[in-house]
C-alpha cells in the first residue's frame, strides 16, 4: 500500500467525524503551510504549529497524521493534536511570530486558547476554553502514544477495496483521506453522519455534493453512504424542496441543486440491496422531484430552467452548479439542457427504485416525465448549427453557448445516435473540447474561455457524466481515453502540489492555486486572502476513486 506522501501547501488536517465526534460550529482544522511541517489552524486569528523539519523524507501525508523520518503528527481527538519529533515544535498566532513559543506555551485567539506542550520528544497541542483547560487537556495527552494512533488510522485504509492500478495508488489512498476527513459526526439537528464538500472554506452540507460522495463511499462503507442521504433529506421541507446549502437542519439556503438524490438511491442498491433504505428514502426523492416539475418551470413549456440572479456579475447561477457559466451571460431564464437532462435521469433512476419496491404507479409515473421531457428536450433544445443541445432562452433563442452540459443527454440516456456521434466529434475536437485536459467547461472557441472556474476550468463531475455517457453510447474508446486523460493530469497535479482540486486548467499549465476563481488569484496561493481553486475538494476526490476503481 503506498500512501500519499506529497508535502505541500493547502492539505486539509483535521479530525473526521468517521473516528468520532467533531465539530462543525467549532471546527478545529488546519492546512497545510509551505515549509515541512507548518499547520495553520483556521479561526478568527489563525494559530500556527511548526516543526522544522525541511529536507526530512515523508512517509505519508494523511489528512489528520503525517509521518517522515523523524517525526509524526496526529489528531487524536476533535481538538487534541499529539506528536513526536526530534526537533522541538514552535507554536504562534497570526501576526505574532516574534513571540514564538518553542517547546511549549499558549496562545489565546477569540475562538479559544491553544496549549503546547512537550516533554521527552513528545508533544501535543490542545485547544480549550481558557488557558487552563487547554494546558490541562494537552498535558493529559502528552501520554498518548502518537505510532498507536497512526496505526489505527493505517487499519482504515487498509480496510479499503484495493486500488486496481498500482500507478495511481498513491491518487487513490489520497483521495479516500479525502473522503474521510470530510465527514462529521451527527450534530446541528441532522440526525446522522454528514458529508461536506471540503472543511475549509464550505465547511456545510450540500446538495448533489453529499450525493456524490455516497456514490464513493458505498464503495467501502454503505452505512456512511446511507447516512451521507439520509442527512440530506432530514433537511428537506414538507413541501419536497431540498436547499442546495445546509449549515444545520433549519439552517438552509432558499435555492436547490441539480437533482440527483434517485440516481444516489440506485447506486447504494446496487451495492446494497438494502430494500428499506429504499422504501424510507424513495417517497422522500420523488416529493423533491414534483417539487422540482411544479417549481421550476416558469413559462409552463415542460422544459425546467435553474433559478438565477441577474444582478450578479460573478455567479449568476449559482443553482445549476455552474455558477459563472458564460451559459448565465443572458438576461432572461433559460430552459436549461443541464436541468432537464438531470431530471429526466433522476426520473429513470426513480423509476428503477420504485420498479424494485413494486410501485408500478410511482414507476409509471416518473416514467413518463423523463419520456415527455426527453421528447421535448430533444425537439426544442437541439441547435443543428453547432451540432448540438444548448440553452434556449424565454424569448425562444438557443444560445448556441457550448459547455459539458451540451453533453448530458449522452448520460441521461436519450440522445438519438445521430447526434449522439456529432456531440462526439465535437468531445474529439481540440479547437472544441480536446484541450490538453479535457473537457473544459466552455468550448475552447468560445470568447468567455479561459481557466476561471465554468469559464473554462475542468471540472471532474462532468468529466465523470461524459465517460459514463460515452460508455452508455457505444464509445468505449473515447470513454477510455478520457478516463486515462483525466486521471494522469489530476496525478500530475497532485504529485507536483501534494492536492487534489476542485478544478484545472483546462491547458493542463497552470497549478490550480493560481487560477482565477471569480477573478485573478494573489501569488502565492492564501485562501484566506483570496479562496483560490479548492484544495482536497471531495467530489474531485469522489470522481477520481470511481474511476480508479473502474466505474
């Protein structure tokens, strides 16, 4: 088993709620700082634990131990941190550098006091809620053994399915460290386990996010998978609708996200076989999908378009997922391709789910509006002059604007072959969508492209929907060959950077850091001076471990 074991800016470190109770409204995590071993613990005045350890060689770098010749740092709980290291630790708060404290001390931030402490070559840093406390409670930790925590740690990854490519073994353990630090523990009124797309800066729960990640994770932990929908759909209202950001149970955001709650449910039964988790979870999938037919169409045409805000310059569409897409560069609502093609999946995989509860009512139905909506799609939504699906605006315009969601009817499953070999051309395309790493989120013709997150950036979802799509379509080999394509340049990225990212440039250059991310990015890369492309993002990590493991 070969462990991840880049050292560089922007590792998440924190303590996953899969070994216990975290916290989200306390949370105590940090990130990784240039110069090896540098910890930055956010807060209100971040708090910053240094071992000099430059030039020593890493064993791994998990998200909460990292280990190398000489030393070794762990969580070992929510907010305890123990280690050991031939060279004292230095502990500071931000803007405090010159009253250092080496060996040991304490710092206090208006989130809580930090204790350090070492003695005999171990140490441990503590947080609490006066100096006292964390003192008390570093001390008391100081009589953990750090290996014994690394080795508990070491059984989870072990417990994992094998990675199928011994190339990419690295990619795979840092992308399952990913996923579970990412979780928290029941807490806010959510009754179970929750999943969140990185625990800096989101920090929340979202929508098609914690779908994503059960897809992943049912790979080697179906009860987690379940949990990760199950806290979604405790946050659903009584009307259907599910809010796309969720910092509690009553704390929620008034828009939703793509729907793809069913295609989560089909995927954990096909792993599973677990009928009740269907039969609790189907009724509470299809209140959001009528939610969604009874909402979402404004002018009544039975083709869905995303809420947007056109007073936004930056993120105009925030609810489709593509939040700057040159897609939004409009000023009236679109019926969407993205919108319609995810319901008109998630209407399948409904379908499929209640055919297996024996609901031939509820199978009918959602039957039948992925076959209306498909007819529609592709009778309204199709624009012959560029050979493909694109928006069409209220006013009855196609936009022509080509972006991945020109794809989805390949992975929705209704593409007439036709077409189907004409959207194909343009995946082949390098002045299209063949950049050096495919496929950007703009075709590369058009005038918005650039690297600035929909404007060009590669995003792994829809890399993800395109190989599945393709595969569904009878191009194995164009499938393949973006599977292959996505998976050395996201391996060679995180081999330079020691990070998987939210999203890349799509000529495969620049390190994600510096892209712009709605505007140019400060050198170097701080996110809490300007939140660059997000590092140890988990549907990145997600995708990349369901395409390692041949899905």
């Amino acid at each position: 088993m070969r462990l991840p074991d880049v050292y560089g800016y922007g590792s998440l470190f924190a303590f996953s709620g899969i070994d216990g109770e975290n916290s989200h409204d306390r949370d105590l995590v940090a990130v990784t700082m240039p110069g090896l071993l540098t910890l930055r613990f956010d807060g209100t005045v971040p708090v910053t634990l240094r071992l000099p350890l430059e030039g020593r060689s890493v064993r791994c770098v998990l998200p909460d131990a990292i280990a190398g010749t000489g030393f070794l740092v762990a969580f070992a709980e929510k907010e305890t941190v123990i280690g050991e290291a031939d060279v004292p630790p230095s502990l500071c708060a931000a803007g405090d550098e010159a009253e250092m404290r080496t060996g040991g001390g304490t710092v206090v931030t208006p989130d809580g006091a930090f204790a350090l402490v070492s003695a005999g070559g171990r140490f441990a840093l503590a947080r609490g809620e006066t100096p006292e406390s964390a003192k008390a409670k570093a001390q008391a930790a100081l009589s953990q053994d750090p290996h014994a925590r690394l080795r508990e740690i070491l059984r989870w990854y072990e417990s994992l399915p094998a990675c199928p490519d011994p190339a990419y073994e690295r990619l795979y353990y840092k992308c399952a460290g990913i996923s579970r630090v990412n979780v928290y523990s029941p807490q806010n009124g959510i009754p179970c386990r929750f999943t969140t797309p990185d625990r800096l800066p989101h920090r929340h729960m979202w929508l098609w996010d914690s779908m994503f990640h059960a897809m992943a994770i049912v790979r080697y932990d179906p009860a987690l998978a379940k949990d990760a929908v199950r806290a979604v759909l405790a946050c659903q209202r009584a009307d259907g609708f599910i809010p796309h950001m969720m910092k509690s149970r009553t704390d929620v955001s008034g828009i939703t996200q793509p729907p793809v709650v069913a295609w989560a449910l089909l995927e954990i039964w096909k792993r599973t076989r677990d009928r009740d988790f269907l039969r609790k979870c189907a009724p509470k999938a299809a209140a959001f999908l009528r939610w969604f037919l009874q909402n979402r169409d404004r002018n009544g045409d039975g083709l869905p378009e995303w809420d947007m805000n056109f007073d936004s310059v930056r993120c105009r569409c925030d609810e489709s997922g593509m939040d700057n897409s040159p897609r939004f560069d409009v000023t009236e609502y679109v019926d969407a391709i993205d919108a319609a093609s995810f319901l008109i999946h998630d209407c399948g995989c409904l379908a499929a789910v209640f055919a297996v509860l024996g609901e031939e009512g509820e199978t009918a139905f959602f039957r039948d509006v992925a076959s209306r909506t498909a007819a529609l799609v592709n009778d309204l939504l199709w624009d012959e002059t560029v050979g493909a699906y694109t928006d069409r605006t209220f006013s009855g315009r196609l936009t022509g604007v080509l972006t991945p969601a020109s794809f989805l009817p390949l992975f929705a499953g209704f593409c007439p072959p036709d077409r189907a070999q004409k959207l194909v051309a343009l995946l082949r395309d390098p002045e299209k969508f063949a950049t050096p790493f495919p496929v950007p989120s703009v075709s590369a013709d058009d005038p918005a492209y650039g690297s600035d997150m929909w404007r060009g950036g590669v995003w792994l979802n829809y890399n993800y929907f395109i190989i599945r799509g393709l595969r569904e379509n009878g191009y194995a080999e164009d499938a393949d060959t973006l599977r292959r394509r996505t998976l050395a340049a996201a391996d060679r990225w995180y081999r330079e950077t020691g990070a998987v990212f939210e999203f890349y440039d799509p000529e495969d250059r620049t390190a994600p850091w510096f892209l712009p991310r709605k505007g140019p990015q400060p050198s170097p890369p701080d996110c809490r001076v300007k939140l660059h492309a997000i590092t140890d993002y988990n549907w990145s990590a997600s995708f990349l471990m369901l395409m390692l493991l041949g899905d």
